[in-house]
C-alpha cells in the first residue's frame, strides 16, 4: 500500500489498504496507519467530500477514543460549508 501511495498510485493503493483492513488487524494499533493512509487516497484522488466523511464516520467507529479522527471530521465539514456541525465536534478540543 505505501509502494503505491508513494508512486501516486492512490487507487491501487486504496485497493491494497481495503485488503489489508479485510484481513484484520496486523499491527499493534489495530492498523491505525492504513486508516489514515486510506483518507489520503480518498483526498489525493479528488473524492467526493461526502466518500471521505463517510470514511472518517467509519474510524470514529473503530477507534471511539481516537481524537484525531474527529478532529479531522471537523475540519472537513467546517470545508464543506457545515461551520456549525463542525463547531460543535471542535468544542470539544
């Protein structure tokens, strides 16, 4: 996945992440990385907003404690012209 990401192949390097995550944990963090990796694909092949925060949704749901994931959902929304949905999750930093 990262060969991929690093040669701008983020399509195939999305593909390669989504296996890796279908096997299951493979790193102590529970793959936190690959989740990360994945968003950046999402955003270096320009998809939609909506694709991107429905996959921010997702690692809220893996990794509830994670602050970053909801930060980053914040920032997008407040990018998408949803300045008090993303207010209200930045308030709570």
């Amino acid at each position: 996945m990262d060969c991929c990401y690093g040669l701008g192949e983020y399509g195939l390097a999305e593909h390669y992440g989504k296996l890796a995550l279908e096997r299951g944990p493979m790193a102590l963090d529970g793959n936190r990385e690959v989740y990360w990796r994945l968003l950046a694909c999402l955003k270096e092949q320009g998809k939609a907003q909506e694709e991107q925060l429905a996959w921010l949704e997702q690692c809220e749901k893996v990794f509830p404690e994670d602050e970053d994931f909801k930060g980053e959902k914040a920032l997008l929304l407040t990018e998408e012209g949803w300045q008090e949905e993303g207010m209200k999750l930045l308030a709570g930093f």
